[in-house]
C-alpha cells in the first residue's frame, strides 16, 4: 500500500511541475487573456558572447602517482585564438588545506565572458614538498597551457597570472623569475617557457625575514613560510631569499598590477610596497593599490576592485 501510495505522490507532483515552461530568464509573461490557462511563458531571445563552458580536473603534470589538476573556464563556439589569465587560489601554501580550486570559480567567470581562457590551477602543499616545488608547479602549468594552445585556442604570447596571498606570492615569483632555470623544476623536456606577460597581486608575501607584526610572526618555527622554506626562516636566510620575488627582479619583468589591504592582519602591507618599489627601482610598469578597509582577502568583492583588475588585463594581453 505504502508504494502505491508514493507512486500516486510522484505522480501529482509530477503533474505540478509539468505546468511550469523554462527557459533563458530574459523576460516574463503571461497567455493572452482569451487562455484560462495558468501555465506562465517566459519570453526568450538569443544572448550572444555570453556562454562559458567549465573542464574541470585536467590533469597538467604528475609526480609519481599525484595528479596535479587545473581547471579551464572557456568560452563556447570559440574559434579564435584567446589570451588567459592563470588563477593561483591561497592557502597558506597549503599548511592547513590544499587550495580550493573551484571556491573563486564564480568571480573569474566573468573574464571568461569577457574572451579570456581562464585556469584555476592547483600546487603541492608545502607538506607535500618544501620550496621551490610549488613555483615548479605553477611554471609547468605555464608550460602545459602554451603546449596545448592550438587545442584550446590559447595565444601563448598573452598569458597573466592572478594569485591571492600565497597564490599572489607564487603569482610574483613566476613574473620576475622567467629567466631563473633553477626554478623551472626537472626534469624540464619542454621546448616552451614559463614567461607570462601579466601579474596581477593580491596581498602576497614577498620577504619572509620582514613580516613580522601584531598579531603574526612569521619566524616561528609553524608559520606557514618555515613550514614551506622547510625550517626556520631565520635559520635559513638563504632559501628565504630564494623564494623571494625580488631577488629575480630585472628590467624585463612584465607589467605588474598589486592590491593589498591597508588592514591585512596576515600579510602586512609593507610586504607590497617592498615589491613595489624593487619593481618600480628596476623601470618595470608597476601600479599599487591601497584597498582602504581591506583586509586578508575582505574587502576585494567590489565591483570597482575587478573592474581594475579587468581594465590591467585588457591592456597588457
């Protein structure tokens, strides 16, 4: 009786959704006035340019048996050859949690419908392996996207980085250090570079031995930069400085746009305007960002905020 009783209550609800037409939420209306019926339409017309398609988990390198994933936002029934923007999510370099790849998804889907490929990729966790495994990573991304250009329309001469704390660390580091063969990572049997002609950075850290402030002190030993340098930094000044994205920093580092929170309670704003002007010292086309407010990541949904991140992209790719 019970499952008799249930088929009869899928059925009625199924009747009740079969009133309801779908489609594209363009316009809403109703029948004529002569049709008593109470099924609603909605109005539908052809929006062009608008459709974005999402691959996910694409396998761009392996190390023994881990995979190590991107994901591709790409514009549908695209012929034409695109630029595109490589997202780097933070995560402390993973000392808590491995990045999570697909949680900025939805703000970078507008630079998808604005005609740029956009990846999403990830990194190993500074547990996984210690520096510089994970600018080797992120370089052989590079590598991947520019191997596979004609399979994805990709033009390998307009590629930008955008990454976010350590991300925006990892972002710098691959900008400055396109002429640094220690840190392609082997073994490197790619005829492609890892050079990119954009960096877009949000609040990274670039000198880990002058981060320290209220609240976080970067030179114990659990900090999230020990943990990746492998040690204490103060006990390892020199693999400090080899994660350091000044330290690589020449005339032809590419057009680099930075943004950092005056209240950042993680990563200080010092650490910003210390890249800032190394880059500005060495005649690189650098412009910093004060985000009045803005702290280690809050403040950076405004519309005005993504809307300069755009404009940079457009002009420099």
């Amino acid at each position: 009786m019970i499952k008799y009783i249930m088929m009869i209550a899928s059925l009625i609800l199924a009747l009740s959704f079969s009133a309801i037409v779908v489609a594209d939420p363009i316009s809403i209306g109703t029948n004529s006035a002569n049709d008593n019926s109470e099924v609603k339409i909605i109005k539908t017309k052809q929006v062009s340019n608008q459709n974005v398609q999402l691959q996910t988990d694409i396998t761009y390198k392996k190390i023994g048996d881990r995979d190590l994933k991107m994901h591709l936002l790409l514009p549908k029934n695209n012929n034409r050859t695109l630029p595109v923007i490589i997202f780097i999510k933070g995560s402390s370099w993973g000392k808590y949690k491995p990045q999570d790849t697909l949680g900025f998804i939805p703000q970078l889907v507008r630079f998808a419908k604005k005609g740029y490929i956009v990846a999403s990729i990830e990194h190993r966790t500074s547990h996984e392996a210690k520096f510089p495994a994970q600018i080797h990573d992120v370089k052989a991304a590079v590598r991947y996207l520019k191997e596979k250009s004609d399979d994805y329309h990709i033009n390998p001469n307009r590629i930008g980085v955008w990454g976010t704390s350590s991300g925006g660390h990892l972002a710098a580091l691959l900008g400055t250090s396109c002429t640094a063969p220690e840190l392609e990572g082997l073994p490197n049997t790619s005829k492609q570079s890892s050079c990119v002609q954009a960096v877009v950075d949000w609040y990274g850290p670039t000198d880990f031995l002058r981060m320290r402030k209220e609240g976080y002190n970067a030179e114990v030993a659990h900090s999230a930069e020990s943990i990746l340098i492998g040690g204490p930094i103060l006990q390892n000044k020199e693999k400090v400085k080899t994660a350091n994205p000044i330290t690589y920093i020449t005339k032809n580092a590419p057009p680099f746009l930075i943004m950092h929170g005056d209240k950042d309670k993680r990563v200080p704003f010092n650490q910003s305007e210390l890249l800032y002007e190394a880059l500005k010292k060495n005649g690189v086309d650098v412009t910093l960002y004060k985000v009045k407010g803005g702290g280690h990541g809050s403040g950076f949904g405004h519309p005005e905020i993504f809307k300069t991140v755009q404009e940079f992209f457009d002009r420099h790719l």
